[in-house]
C-alpha cells in the first residue's frame, strides 16, 4: 500500500519549490454539503497546512474533481480562500472562470508518447468536438 505523505516529506517539497495545496479535511465531495459545512472544510485544511508548513497556500484541488463534485457555491466559497482552483475535468480555462483550472489525469499505465501527444494539444480538437456535439 501506498504510505501518506509525512509533514515532514510535505516540508522537504516545499523546501525544494514545490507548491503544496489545500483539499479539505475530510475528503467529502463538496457538492453533497451545505455552505458551513464546505467553509469549514476548506478553512480548517488551508489553517492546518498553513500553521504545520510556514507556508500560504494558493491553490485548492477539488475532492474528486469532477463536475459533478464541483458548485457555483463551492467555487464561490474556495475563491474567499484560495487564488487558484483545480479540478479533474479536462478542458480548457474558460474566459469569465480563469480561477477554476482543468487538469488532465495521467495514470501509471499510460505511455511516455501519450502523455507527450497529450501535453502537446494533439487530442484537443476531440475535446472541442464533443463538447460541441453534448
């Protein structure tokens, strides 16, 4: 099984650049709670990552990450919190909501060409086609 990254692993990727970013506490799908509940959740993560790394946080990854994991009220809400969201929707950003990012899952089996083919745009014009189509 895979071992949960360590506060002091955390402190180590930020001390060699890496950016870390809040999630929430308890991993829920943010579209099944209420408003105090989703403020609560995002607040005491970026307190608790803040306080334990010496760090600000400015990006937020969405539980989940997919549409149907993600509100206008929870982006309104990550937005009081955060600069930058991201979810697990691939797309691009959307004039009007530059602060909700897209990101591309890649998965352990895909191949170095994939991912490359991916990176470089070539799968963008079917992205636009469905979308297009519903």
């Amino acid at each position: 099984p895979k071992k949960p990254l360590t506060w002091d692993g955390a402190k180590q990727l930020v001390n060699t650049g890496h950016t870390i970013g809040g999630h929430t506490v308890n991993h829920h799908s943010i579209a099944e709670l209420d408003e105090v509940e989703v403020s609560q959740e995002v607040q005491a993560d970026k307190q608790r990552i803040e306080s334990m790394l010496g760090i600000t946080l400015q990006d937020f990854a969405y539980p989940f990450g997919t549409n149907r994991h993600i509100t206008p009220m929870s982006v309104r809400i990550v937005h009081m919190h955060y600069g930058t969201q991201y979810s697990a929707v691939s797309g691009f950003v959307l004039k009007g909501n530059e602060c909700l990012i897209p990101r591309t899952l890649i998965e352990n089996n895909q191949t170095l060409p994939s991912i490359s083919t991916w990176i470089d745009g070539a799968y963008d014009c079917f992205y636009k086609a469905k979308n297009y189509i519903g």
